[in-house]
C-alpha cells in the first residue's frame, strides 16, 4: 500500500490536519501539515479548524490539542505513546507536593498530564520556559515542574531559587559529559548545541541551549559546519533538510548506536497514521471538567507568548 497516496485522500476526505513533532520519523514529518515542538504544535492546535485532529507525537501532546478544540476529535495513532517525564509526576504525589510549599505559584512545563495541569497557574515550553518565568516579579515564590533539569537550567540563569519537582526525561537524561567529550575530540570544529532537559554537567560543555525549534534555528543562522546534537534523533531530519550542506551528529544514548530515540515518540509509523484516520481512533478522550481547568495554564501561556511575540 502507498500510504503517503492514502493518507492524503483521508486528509481531504476527512478534513484532517496533521500535526507532527520534530522527534516523529522522517516520513510522518514529510507528510504533516505542520511539524513543530510543543509550543508551536499547541499555537497552531489553538487555531486550527479542521474537522479532524491527528496528532503524530505523544499522548500529552494530543491531551493539549484536544483541551483547546473539546469539540474536534483528536486521534494519537497509537495511545501507548506516552511520555517518560510526564509518567514521573503522579497527581497525588505532586498535590501533596504543593501543599508543602504554600504561597507558591506552579509553573508546569507542557510535558505532564492533563490531572496536573488542573492544579498549574501557567504551562510552559522548553521555547518560553524562561520568558513565562520571568514574567513573574523576582520575589515571586515558584515550583517548577516536572523537569529538574530545564529548571535547574532557568534558575542558573535567571537568579531565581524556584522550588523543583524532581522529574526527568529519559531521553536527555541519559546523556553523558563522557560521550560527548569523546566526540568533541574527534570532531574539534564541531558546535555543540543541548536541549536544556539535559543534565547540568552536559549543558556545561554547550556552545548553545535552547528548545528544539531554538536549536533548529541556530544551525541555520550558524556559520558552523558541522553540529553535536545533544536531543532526541528526530530533529536531525529538519536540519538536514534546511541546512543540506551542513553535518550533523547525535550524542548517542548508549554504545550500541549512534542514535538517540525516544521510544514512545517512535511508536507512531505510517501504517498506524493510515488507520488511524481510516478508523478515526484511537480518540483522546478527557473529562469535560478536567479539560476545562487544564486549558486554563494554557491558554495563559499562549497569551503571555503572543504579548513577547514568541509566536
């Protein structure tokens, strides 16, 4: 079967829009409407008015799309694709976890599950994680959650003492300072560039940080030639394609490969887009009452955003 010929008939047959992120295999990104992180994957789910959503990255993704289009189906090719960071927070764990901070706003990073977006004042991107928190007085008392790593990261360079929800992403965790020095030394006039999920000690050694649309950017504007990349594979597919002259390298995530793949990301293939949208399931579904006070942390960080024109 020619899945790209089928799945494209499906989009016009049923009005669908597809919404892919960076770290989805390279046919997934050459067949979406829209291919982006999570912060333009929620702007362009926020103004979407397609007939159908579906949405090829993992399951809080689709829980997002969905909380801002409560009318619209949204269908995640497979539902297993969920998400490492989002399983470290569990919603009871974390309320318990707030009420020992009182006074504290909660800033939750768009990586966490519907349930703990119900008790989050504003969601954010690893794109606009430190605009949303600067957005907030100095002595305004923070928790940050889930990744300890991106907030690690926002307090060293902002100055602020926020309080971390001890949560990690697999795959960025797993990056060690010995892989990358040891491709450092083989390739000297590389650029190393990190998503800030990594641990302290790599983001040490970056020559750049930032979200993975940050990261893709730069690799354009960059007079390098050459790249480390210390994020998930899926992203090397975009630059190759935008900076066709340039090399690029991802830090492994172990000594069997020279990849680094997130496992849920890569569950989602052609054949299950096609059915998927052939089938139209499997369905995001979410409580109406859950929906409604999720979107609310979204909504607000979509606004603050459009107000520092970060979209």
């Amino acid at each position: 079967m020619d899945f790209i010929e089928e799945i494209e008939k499906l989009k016009k047959e049923k009005n669908a829009i597809i919404l892919a992120h960076y770290y989805q295999v390279p046919e997934i990104q050459d067949i979406a409407d829209y291919v982006g992180d999570s912060l333009g994957l929620a702007q362009k789910a926020s103004e979407t008015r397609a007939g159908m959503i579906v949405f090829a990255g993992v399951h809080f993704m689709a829980e997002t799309a969905k909380m801002l289009n409560p009318d619209t189906p949204v269908i995640l090719p497979d539902l297993e694709a969920g998400c490492s960071l989002a399983d470290s927070c569990p919603l009871d764990e974390f309320k318990a976890f707030v009420e020992k901070h009182p006074g504290h706003i909660v800033i939750s990073y768009i990586n966490t599950t519907a349930a703990i977006k119900t008790v989050t004042d504003v969601v954010c991107t690893s794109g606009n994680a430190v605009h949303i928190v600067e957005s907030f007085p100095k002595d305004q008392k923070i928790i940050f959650a889930p990744d300890k790593n991106l907030g690690g990261y926002i307090n060293r360079i902002t100055g602020r003492d926020m309080v971390l929800w001890d949560g990690t992403c697999e795959v960025h965790d797993i990056l060690t300072t010995e892989a990358i020095i040891s491709m450092k030394e083989e390739n000297p006039e590389a650029c190393l560039i990190a998503h800030p999920e990594c641990n302290a000690a790599v983001l040490e050694l970056a020559d750049y940080v930032g979200s993975t649309t940050g990261m893709l950017k730069y690799t354009q504007q960059s007079q390098n030639e050459k790249f480390i990349v210390a994020t998930e594979s899926g992203i090397l597919h975009q630059m190759q394609l935008r900076s066709p002259e340039k090399e690029f390298l991802v830090v492994p995530s172990d000594e069997t490969c020279s990849c680094n793949d997130c496992p849920y990301m890569k569950l989602n293939t052609m054949e299950k887009l096609y059915l998927a949208m052939k089938n139209e399931k499997p369905l995001i579904e979410l409580d109406v009452e859950v929906m409604q006070l999720a979107r609310k942390p979204i909504e607000r960080m979509l606004d603050i955003s459009k107000k520092l024109k970060l979209i």
